[in-house]
C-alpha cells in the first residue's frame, strides 16, 4: 500500500463512501480512514440484543441521489429498497390516519376524517411536487458564489429562476411564499385534519431543533416530495441499513479506492494554509495532495484541524454553528408483533405519535428550555414487517426516533435522564400497543450524548448541523465558505455539514467530489 | 346629494392622511372619510380624562420618514420629537441596566454586567446601523412585482439589486441570517448578559406573534434602528402633544393643500361597478363618488367587509383571508399622581424619560409567548412602558403623569373566555407585574385604561386588534404584501388601492406606505390610467 495518496477521507459515512468512489473513479488514488470497525457511520446495522439486528443511527433511508443510485449500481450491489406501507400511519387520540404513497387510496382514508382535506389532498401533492422538482437540480450542485459569481453561475442562476418562472407566475409566488413561513401556519392554508399536519409537521421538523409554530419551518417539507426516482421515501433497506454501507463501499472499493477501518483520525495535518496529510491515533501519518472531511464541521476544525490555520472570524462562526442535537434513538426487541388497534389488522412498519401540532410544539417549547421533552414525539419504525431476518422467527425489532432529546439540558445529564427516557417512550408506546411493556424483551437506548460517542456526531446531530434557513446553501456551514472548499487548501468538507445537509441523499459527497477534480489540476504534481 | 371627488381616502390614519396630502399637493381634490371622531387611527392622543392626554396606541416616534416631514413642512404644523435616548431595564433582583444615548455611557452601564459585553455593544450598533442603512432607502421603494417578465418591473428588480450591490460580501451574509435567525440566537453570538439580550431582543417581538426564539425575529432587530430624527438612526422619539400630533400635523399640512377631512364619517362599504371602484357609501347612506379610492383600513377589512367577495379575483380573497393578521399586544394607558418609583432606582430620575422595559431574561420573554400560543394571555408580560410627561409637560397637570404600557403578549383570539369578560383580570395581571418594580404603583393611579385586541379591533378597527394591519413575517413583506402579486398598492379593482400598512413595507409609524401609494396614484393619474 503506497504511504501517499491523492486524496484521504476522513471518515468513512455514506457520504465519504460516494465521494470515494466518484473521486477514484475520476482517477485518482483514494483512502477512507474510518474509526470504527464498520464504515456508514449512523447508516449501519448492530446486533443491540442478542439475536436482533437494529439500526442504532438511521431507520431508513431518505432520498438517495439517483445519480448516485445508477452510477454506483447500488441495485447490482444488493442494495434493496422496501417502501414502508403504509408509509406512515398517524397515530393521536382516536383512529390513527394511514397515509399511503398512493394518492387515491390517501384521499379514501383522508375522507374518513374530513372530505374537504380528502378533496384538497391532490393538489397538495401536485405543488409541492413541483416545487421540490424546480427545487432538485440546486442540491446537485454547489451554493452560488455570492460574492463574485462566475459568468457560466449567473447564467446557471437565471436558468434556474427560469425554471421556476415556468410554473406560472401564481406558482412561483406561491413557491417564494412558502420557505419563510411556519409548517403549521402552511398546512392550516390546505388541510384541517389534525393528524395529517402533525404528520407532515413531523417530515419537516425531524432532527430540527424547532416546532411547528416556529418560521422557516414550511421548507422542511419539500424535500419530502422530490421525484420517486430518488429511492423511495421511508424505504427500509433490506438486511438492515448496514447493507447499505456495504454496497457503497463496495463500489468505493471497486473503483479503486481503499477503506481502512479501525484507523482513527486525530489530526489533519497542514502547513502554510495547505493541507499535507493527516495522522492517526497511534501516530502514524499519511501525506496526501487533499484532504476531504466527512467529519461534521465543529469536529473538523475545531478537533482535527490547528486553529493557527484558520481566522479567528472563521472559527467564531463555526463555534455558532447551531448543532445541538435533539433526536435520540430507543430500540427495542420484540418477542412478538406490537399491534396498534388505531391503525387496523396488522403491524403497521412505520408509525408515528403525534395527535397534533400542539402536541410537537409543547415537546419542542421543554426543549427550548433544556429539557427532554415530557411527552417526545415518537417517530416509529419495525423493519421487521418487511424484513423479518433481522430478528428471530415471530419476533420484532422496533426501532423509535425520540424528540425533543437537546443534547445541552440544563438540569442534569444524558447518563442521569438515559433511563427516564425510555421509561417514557414505553408508557405512551403501551397506550397505543396493548401489552406493550410484556413484549419487551431488552432495549438499546441512545441519547445525543451517545450518538455522539458512538459515530462522532457533535452534539449528538444527526445533520450535522441544523438545517435551518440560516444554516442553508450559501451559508452552510459558514458564509463564504459553502463550496466544499474550506479556508485550508486541499481541504475539502464531503458531508451533511455542507450543502445540501443531512438526510442520506449523498449528495454533498458527490458534489464535493465533482469539485475537488475540478480543482485537481492546479493542485497535481 | 352625491358628491365627486378626484380621490377618496377610506380612513384617517396617519399613512391615509399622507396619501391625502401628497394628493392635495398634487392639485386632485381628495376627502378622507374616518370613522371615529378623532383622527390618526392607531396613531392618536386622546384625552381621556380631564388634563390627562393619553397616547393611546402608538407611543414613540422614530420611523416616520424624513422624506415625509420635509416634503410637508411637518414641523410647522405642530409636528416636534423630543429624544428619547435612554433605556432602561429593571432587575427582580434589585440591579439594573440603563443606559443614555452616548457610547461612553452605555458602556459603563453594560460593563457593570460584562465587559465583553460592553465592547461589542458599539460594533454590534454600528452593524445594525449598516444594515439599517441600506433597508431604509427600499421602505420608500414600490415593491418589484417578482415573476413579471414586464421590462419595468425587472427594472425594478435591478435597481433592487443595485441596492443590494452596495453591501459588502459579509454585510450581505449579516443580512441573509438577521432575516433568517431568531433574535435570540443572532444575539447570543454577541453578548453573554442576559438582561443585555433581553433589552435587545424585546424590539424583535413587539407587535408579533413570534417570541426571541422565533426564526425571523433578528430581521426586527435591524427594523428599530432604522429609526431617523435629524440623521441618527436608533433614536426613539416622544412626539410634543402624543403621537396624535403625527396624524394632526400630517393633517393640517393635507388640508392646507386643499384637502377636506372629515370625522364621523364611517364608510359602509365601496361601491364598485363593472369591475371599478367607483366610491363608497357612509353607514350614513351618503354616497360619495371618486375616481381613485385609496383605503387606509387593513387588507381583511377592506377586501373581507367593504366590498363583496364576488366582486374581487377568487385567488385575491383566498390571499387575503391567509393573510395573517392575529393581535398579539394589549396596552394598559394610567394616569397617575405622581412620578412612578422603580424599587431598584427610587425617585424621579432621567432613568423615566427613556425606554422602560420589564423583561428582565430571555426566557422570560420566550415563556411569555409560549401562553400567546395556546391562546392566552402572558401571565408574566412583557412591559414596554414609557413615561412621556417626563419630557413633555402638555401631556399632564403639572407634577402628575402618564404612563403609556405596550404589553406583549395578548392574543386577539382566547380559547378560555372572551375580552370583554377578561379584560380587567389582563389588566390587573400587568399591573401585578408593574408592581414588582414599582410597589407603589396602585397607589398612584388616578385613572386606568386597558386595552385588549379586541379592543383595539372595536375602537380603532383593527383588524384582529393588529398593530401593523398583519404579521410582519418575510411571506407577507416585500412583494407578498399583502398578498402575491398586489403588492404595488393597486388592488384587483381598477381606482382602488392600498394606502395603509397592509402594504409595503407594512407597520409602525412610517407613514412610508401612505407615501409610496400616493406615488403609484399619481404615476397611474398621469399614465391616464386612473
């Protein structure tokens, strides 16, 4: 193995798996460091109970690129997609509401609630379709050059300002409407049933540290209607989402690129603002031309990088860039099917509890003032009705996202609160699943403060980093700075702290990809 | 007897009676029909009680458009400020910051608290001041109709990016998040100090249904240094006479052009023929006829009462009824024996001339939003209390006072109740909470007013008792306001217009919207398009 490379990657997540891959593909020689023993970082499958396997990051996948998905032939790689169906059922006081991905069969359920919401509900889905299709090609490339934009950008610019002016004028001011307002004050404009908004509510504020009543929110919501062609939303990976990791770096390794694991980064190396390579726990170092981060941006330059390296404006900035996580993770193994009698026969694979907008807004407010929340929104996943290996035959893995989880509580810690916790999901979990307690057989829980040790998420941010408005595109992760490249030469950031953000999209590993080739000539020797 | 006119201006608010006088300047004979007996709409004096001139609603100055005041002479029609350059904020604890206008003394009073404060105060001003700067000259612009491919408009477009061309990379990185930030997190970048935060980010949620935390609210913080009286930005004024004396000058500068204004004159409705504003008709049963129609009442009341639904785009209602127009400020008006005495700072001292807040923490004000969002009001709110007899004797008898108390947040719709039956419970609730900084302070009230939103809604017709006839939230500002697509205070029936803060750039005493209709009035007038 040559102790030089083109180009190391710090961390071996989703996104570093794909840059890898795009960057050896492009010719050149490629090493991903990762520091567990298993490379996807929160996309993985661990055995929590003995005899089940559950994901302890991600439940499922989110809107995989699909240039990704044909480039890298995830297909050919064993990489199988199972849609969630329903996928999602909401579940308050009451009957739940089934929201399928079919319009139609939506609309019959919709109408058992209120057929005015059931009449809407297709018009609905046609806007914001469209609005995340003018919207798609923008995640597929880096923000604008604010300050200096090239001729080829502005044209690029106009092109897309186009695109959308072609919607019709109403559409587009609708389109230019919608991303400042709050998601409830959006969905209380079309729809009157409460489950429903708290459904969608839940879409767009997963893994945000704000509630439905907060501004700025309404724009989480698009990205859940990009084309089918990008995965499937809520799809479940069959044998766990650690299969895949395994694909995507199988394809890394394919193309040429080489994954060390159990190889920790302690350092990146640099000398007069270049970046010279990096070091390992252990001490070994290992030069490269560039170095890409899939490392979050407060563990990047304020962990691994000399702060003599950058401004004191640059690392101010990235020490407010507003991270605090707030989603924890509780898994449980299932000696039988958990059934929810609100959603009919049946285990339903994904489920959420939140009876209304109120509900999430009242976690949110014990959030805001450093507290779990009393009564979390659960977002619910049970791969195991789809895909039944995971666990011994009869038996479930149940895997539950928390929120409002903050990472900072100003009363006690996440050691003190972890049990509390789960105490909690379980009792509003029994109230919808009968004998729900019985059922039980272990749990695995994992609060910021884990998700953090675990998979070296600051702050326990499974984005890394809020994706709200003022975190977004040109201003993600800093200002200025939203172009993959950082204030290091040939060190570049490939992960969700850069455009477009988190999600499992790979969309910031191959675009940060795309721009570090485009830099390589100048940079060869 | 139906009357003609040239133009009608539906209510007698302070951005109607601009209209009206830039009208009259212009030679069209207009007539500005109000409702109430009293001009200046939320921007009014009245005297209550016997000696004791309330400003009602509206209690400090700042925004009014210098273009405004010169181009009508206000000051020789009444029209004085008198600065109010200190701010004051008051502990539980028994400390507190309060600081004059000048930057030596406002950085003793911070760095009582924090020295790290205390030096960033200055550069975090002068940011704002930069960012003020370059808003200021877009309040007085017609938003560009966004998605026209009208040359005009796309003129309008680049003459807006000009604008934007002259801020610097990273002032205009400081824009992109104070319009995207709470005010809360763009002030934790700046300050340690919480009661420093706190008197920052009190001027993020006056008027809104949105607290500290809210993502948006650091644009508001840039909003209130706009502030202008002879050049200098952030100073908050008193106006001699109350914020009446706004209204009066403006009006008085509008009739001396001509212009005819009369009270209780309610308009009923507009009347409209073949898709034309043709005039109105008082609840009288007048009727009146003109030309141009320009109406100072709020969108809702405008396009959902004055005229009929049928008569306007479907698209337009269904805008105008989203359009979000929630009250979320009460104002509790006292007259009292004698100066009030803060516990904390005993006696009467420079400290009442200026700004008093009773908001201590950030928290406080976040928990005192989080009871307007499940439809109550604050059971600990926030109090944005002045004392303008301090400086202006006029307002009260000699060694007696007023005190004018803007009490965020009382929501205009209640789950529990109604106004009219929880008012005075509001009302002792803010004075419970005045007490704790001035134990005295029931002692010394000769007379009280509490004022609901709905009351507001009742009195000044307000719709849903809102100050700024609707949120000032970026999807209703701009080319949004009040509704996409007729944010050029033309409205879908031809002759009629928005001439009040429904429209660009919306509410406080700017009288930027009156003005920038009368333009868009004149420019259609001469274009024979009227």
């Amino acid at each position: 193995m040559p102790e030089s490379f083109d180009i190391v990657i710090v961390g071996g997540g989703h996104n570093g798996l794909v840059a890898a891959t795009y960057l050896a593909r492009g010719g050149r020689r490629v090493l991903v460091l990762e520091r567990r023993s298993t490379v996807g970082g929160p996309v993985t499958t661990e055995e929590f109970v003995p005899g089940f396997r559950g994901p302890t990051g991600a439940s499922v996948c989110g809107r995989l690129r699909p240039e990704v998905l044909e480039d890298l032939n995830l297909a050919k790689r064993g990489v199988q997609f199972i849609p969630a169906e329903p996928e999602v059922v909401a579940v308050g006081d009451g009957p739940a509401l089934r929201i399928f991905r079919n319009v139609p069969k939506t609309q019959a359920e919709l109408a058992r609630f209120s057929q005015k919401d059931a009449d809407t509900y297709p018009r609905f889905v046609e806007f914001l379709s469209r609005f995340a299709a003018a919207l798609d090609p923008i995640l597929a490339m880096p923000p604008p050059d604010i300050a200096s934009p090239s001729l080829a950008e502005l044209t690029g610019l106009l092109g897309r300002a186009l695109r959308f002016r072609r919607l019709g004028k109403r559409a587009m001011q609708q389109m230019l409407r919608l991303p400042p307002m709050a998601i409830r004050d959006f969905l209380n404009e079309w729809f009157e049933t409460e489950l429903l908004k708290a459904s969608y509510a839940v879409d767009a504020l997963t893994g945000t540290f704000e509630g439905p009543w907060s501004p700025g929110t309404a724009f989480g919501l698009v990205p859940q209607f990009l084309p089918d062609g990008h995965g499937a939303r809520s799809a479940f990976v069959r044998g766990g989402m650690g299969s895949l990791a395994d694909a995507l770096a199988k394809a890394a390794r394919d193309a040429g690129a080489t994954i060390r694991t159990d190889a920790e980064v302690v350092h990146i190396n640099s000398a007069d603002g270049r970046v010279t390579g990096v070091e390992l726990a252990g001490g070994e170092t290992i030069g490269a031309q560039a170095v890409a981060s899939n490392a979050d941006p407060k563990r990047t330059f304020l962990h691994l990088v000399d702060p003599e390296e950058l401004s004191p404006e640059f690392l101010l900035h990235i020490r407010n860039f507003e991270m605090n996580g707030v989603v924890a993770k509780v898994n449980f193994a299932l000696a039988g099917p958990p059934k929810l009698p609100a959603a009919g026969d049946g285990v339903p694979p994904h489920f959420r509890v939140c009876p209304s907008l109120e509900y999430i807004e009242r976690a949110y407010d014990d959030a805001k003032y450093g507290q779990a929340s009393g009564k979390p929104v659960l977002d619910v996943f049970v791969p195991t009705v789809v895909d039944p290996d995971l666990a011994p035959p009869g038996m479930h893995v149940m895997s539950t996202q928390v929120q409002y989880t903050p990472y900072a509580l100003r009363r006690g810690g996440w050691d003190t609160e972890r049990e509390k916790l789960a105490d909690r999901v379980v009792t509003i979990l029994a109230d919808h699943i009968p004998g729900f307690e019985r059922l039980v057989l272990g749990r695995q829980i994992l609060t910021p403060l884990d998700l953090e040790a675990r998979f070296g998420l600051t702050e326990g941010h499974i984005y890394h980093g809020e994706m709200t408005l003022d975190q977004s595109l040109f201003l993600r992760p800093v200002p200025g700075w939203s172009r993959y490249r950082t204030p290091i030469d040939g060190l570049y950031l490939c992960g969700s702290g850069a455009h477009p953000g988190g999600g499992i999209t790979g969309a910031p590993g191959w675009n940060a990809a795309r721009e570090i080739l485009k830099d390589w000539p100048r940079r060869g020797r | 007897m139906a009357q003609r006119y040239d133009a009608i201006v539906i209510g007698g608010g302070h951005n109607g009676l601009v209209t009206a006088a830039y009208l009259a300047r212009a030679r069209k004979k207009v007539v500005v029909l109000e409702r109430r007996h009293v001009l200046g709409g939320a921007a009014v004096t009245e005297e209550l009680y016997p000696g004791f001139k309330f400003t009602v609603c509206s209690y400090v100055c700042s925004l009014l458009r210098p273009q405004i005041i010169r181009d009508l002479d206000l000051p020789s029609h009444g029209f004085e400020v008198i600065p109010q350059e200190s701010s004051f904020t008051p502990l539980p604890d028994g400390r507190y910051l309060f600081y004059h206008g000048s930057e030596e003394d406002t950085f003793q009073a911070v760095a009582k608290f924090s020295r790290r404060d205390a030096e960033a105060m200055p550069r975090f001003g002068r940011l704002m001041a930069r960012m003020a700067k370059f808003i200021a000259p877009t309040l007085t612009m017609t938003p560009p109709d966004v998605g026209s491919l009208n040359p005009s408009e796309l003129r309008k477009l680049l003459a807006l990016n000009k604008q934007v061309k002259t801020l610097t990379e990273d002032e205009l990185y400081t824009f992109a998040r104070l319009m995207t930030m709470s005010a809360a997190d763009y002030l934790d970048e700046w300050f340690e100090t919480d009661v420093v935060k706190a008197s920052l980010c009190s001027s993020g949620i006056i008027g809104t249904l949105l607290g500290p935390r809210s993502p948006g609210t650091a644009y508001v913080l840039m909003h209130h240094y706009m502030g202008e009286i002879d050049g200098a930005y952030r100073s908050w004024g008193y106006v001699r006479g109350g914020m009446g004396m706004v209204s009066e000058a403006i009006a008085r500068a509008a009739r001396q052009f001509g212009a005819e204004i009369r009270v209780n004159a309610e308009v009923r409705r507009i009347l409209v023929r073949n898709g034309r504003a043709i005039g109105v008709e008082l609840a009288s049963g007048e009727k009146i006829y003109a030309k141009v129609i320009a109406s100072g009442a709020d969108p809702k009341r405008t396009f959902l009462k004055l005229i009929e639904k049928s008569d306007l785009p479907a698209d337009f209602v269904r805008g105008i009824e989203n359009f979000k127009i929630e009250g979320s400020s009460g104002k509790v008006n006292l007259a009292l024996k004698e100066a009030p005495s803060f516990s904390c700072l005993p006696g009467n001292g420079v400290h009442l001339q200026g700004a008093i807040s009773l908001g201590p923490s950030v928290d406080y004000l976040e928990k005192a939003y989080d009871d307007a969002k499940y439809g109550d009001y604050s059971h600990r709110p926030y109090v944005d209390m002045c004392v303008p007899s301090t400086l202006d004797p006029t307002l009260a008898p000699p060694g007696k006072h007023i005190m004018s108390c803007f009490i965020q947040y009382a929501p205009y719709s209640l789950r529990k109740g109604t106004w009219e039956e929880r008012r005075e419970e509001f009302g002792e609730t803010v004075l419970d909470t005045i007490e704790e900084y001035i134990p005295s302070i029931r002692n010394i009230i000769l007379h009280r007013q509490f004022l609901s939103p709905w009351d507001l809604e009742q009195m000044i017709g307000l719709t849903g008792g809102n100050i700024f006839h609707g949120e000032l939230t970026p999807d209703q500002l701009l080319f949004l306001r009040p509704t996409p697509g007729w944010a050029q205070y033309r409205m879908p029936l031809k002759g009629l217009y928005l001439c009040g803060s429904g429209a660009h750039p919306g509410g406080g005493v700017m009288g930027a919207p009156g003005l920038n209709a009368a333009r868009e009035i004149l420019r259609d007038w001469a274009l024979l398009r009227v």
